[in-house]
C-alpha cells in the first residue's frame, strides 16, 4: 500500500488527519524554517513533541518539513529545527537545502531524511546525486513530470518517490515565487511566505472589492461574489488580446486544484511509494474530509477496486480541477 501523506498547519489538523487515515502527516516550526510561514499555523516545540506522541500512539508518522534555504549569517535557527525536530520523535525531516542536508548528516546520523519538493530533483541524476552525498531515502518529485515520465525516474533510483495528488498548484517551480517576492520583498524559499497577510489589503472601492498585494491591484470583484487568494500568480488583470483592445482574465493560472484521484493506480505502477496531500494552510475540518476521501482511494488501490468517484469538487480552488502536469493537459 502507497502511504498517504497529509498535511497538519496546526495540532488540531495533525490529529484530524490522523483520525480520519493518514499514515504519515508533514508539519513545520511556527518560524521561517518552513514554507508555510503564516500567523496561526505551525508548531511550538511543544506542540511537535505532543503531535508526535499522538500520531505514534495510532501508528502514524510525523515529517518535520525544515525546507525552506537558510540566509548567510542566520544558520543557526535552521541547524536548532533539525535538532529540536529529531528531539521530538520526528519519523524524517524534509530538506532541501544542501549544506543543511549536509549539517544533518554530521550532527543527526541515525536522523531519516526526505529531499523537499523545494530542490527540484525532476531526473535521475539528480536525485541519486543527493541519495550518494547525504543519504537521502525518498525524494517528493515536482509537480512538472508526466506519470511516464515518474516511473523511469522511480526505475532508475535508489530511493523512495512521493508524489503530490491533491491541492494548490504553482506556476514557478514548486514554489520558487519571484512574483511574491517582487511585489512584497519577501521569499516564500527564504522567508517561508508567499503572498505574506501583512502585506494584503481589501477595500471597498464603488461597490466592490478589491484586493492588493504589496500595493498591486489583483482582484476586484463584486460584493457578493468570494473573494479569491491574494496571489499575483492567480490574479485577474487586464491585457491586451492581439486585436488592440483589452481582455481581462487569469493571464498567469486558472484557479484550479490539483486532483489526481484517477491516476492512483497508475502512480502505484510507476512505483511511486508515497501520495502526498497539499494544504497546510486548511482547516481540520479540510483537512479530515480530504483525508478520508483518499485513504478509501489508496485503500481501494491496494485491494485492486475500482476508484471512488472523487467527492471533492467542493473543496477546490475555484472549483475546478484539474490533473495538471501527469497528462500534460495543463496550460
């Protein structure tokens, strides 16, 4: 059986994915080691240690996610969260960088260690490079490769391969956000932040609403009517259309989520050893019904069933999904 990562923003999202399924879940320190660094989410030490005690008494695994590029000078407080992760019980640590990577193999030996969807590894020679040098054990493969694509990287590596079926897409390279980090000076890969809340604001402007990220208009919609994610990447901005006038659209990236329900079986195929959920930044309630939803999956994959209808339509950006790049549909 394919083993069913999910995410956990918060303690009370740990223990609703646990409850509802996952075999493992990721999570990160409520600073900028991670790449979510938002106000409300993450862990305290204590918090981890408490989430580790939870997921282990029901034989589930906890992934400390340190994956975000230390800054020159300030090494430390990235060295201090793979120690305080391996204190806590962490089962691996998510990492990309190398010289962390490197620090974790000196200080943290018997530590098991996961390359970040953050390094980009998308060929064989990459991935056996980091396994060689640091003793990596399984690789999260970006989001750009087609399901053919994964089986003969997974045929030609020495470790594990997890992949990403559910939740947000990124039109850079898994998360490498030059727009964010133009428009507020911050970088989701430094900082952990993309789209940082002390840098959006909402006003009513003649009836509507309109959102600015960093002083850049991005949406403006009618009262009524949800108010999307303040992404520039997902923004809805006016352009010209080759024929000389104006048309106003999602230049960069449809609101859509990933779905990738159907090709489960195909994953499993390929070799893949691990499914992971996007959505750290969710509610447990999200969370638990997401997680439910693709244990039933993974469980009707290993039994040879058919697949579940996917039930989660309701729970995608914009409503709309989509199986991105594993059928190269994508635009």
């Amino acid at each position: 059986m394919m083993e069913l990562v999910c995410p956990a923003g918060t303690p009370a999202a740990l223990r609703a994915a646990v409850e509802a399924g996952a075999h493992a879940v990721y999570c990160g320190f409520a600073d900028e080691t991670n790449a979510r660094n938002f106000p409300g989410l993450n862990f305290s030490r204590a918090e981890l240690a408490a989430g580790v005690a939870f997921a282990h008494a029901r034989h589930a695994k906890v992934l400390v996610a340190i994956n975000t590029f230390p800054r020159a000078g300030e090494q430390a407080l990235w060295h201090r969260a793979v120690a305080d992760a391996t204190a806590a019980g962490a089962d691996a640590v998510i990492l990309a960088d190398p010289g962390l990577l490197a620090h974790a193999v000196e200080h943290h030996p018997g530590l098991r260690l996961h390359l970040s969807v953050q390094a980009a590894a998308a060929n064989p020679d990459a991935i056996n490079l980091y396994a060689e040098a640091f003793g990596v054990r399984r690789v999260v493969l970006p989001r750009v490769l087609t399901v053919a694509e994964i089986a003969a990287i997974t045929r030609e590596v020495t470790v594990e391969t997890e992949v990403f079926v559910f939740g947000g897409l990124c039109v850079m390279a898994e998360g490498r956000c030059s727009l964010s980090s133009w428009a507020t000076g911050l970088s989701p890969n430094m900082n952990g932040v993309c789209s940082p809340a002390s840098h959006v604001a909402y006003a009513d402007v003649a009836g509507r609403n309109e959102a600015r990220l960093g002083g850049y208009l991005i949406h403006r919609t009618a009262k009524e009517a949800p108010v999307p994610y303040p992404t520039l990447c997902k923004g809805c901005f006016s352009a010209p259309d080759g024929r000389g006038g104006g048309q106003t659209g999602h230049i960069f990236e449809d609101p859509a989520s990933l779905d990738a329900t159907r090709l489960i079986p195909a994953l499993a195929r390929a070799g893949v050893r691990a499914l992971k959920i996007e959505g750290r930044q969710r509610s447990r309630a999200y969370v638990a019904q997401v997680v439910r939803t693709f244990r039933a999956a993974v469980d009707a994959a290993a039994s040879g069933a058919p697949m579940p209808d996917s039930l989660l339509a309701s729970l995608t950006e914009g409503q709309a999904a989509t199986t991105g790049a594993y059928a190269k549909t994508w635009r």
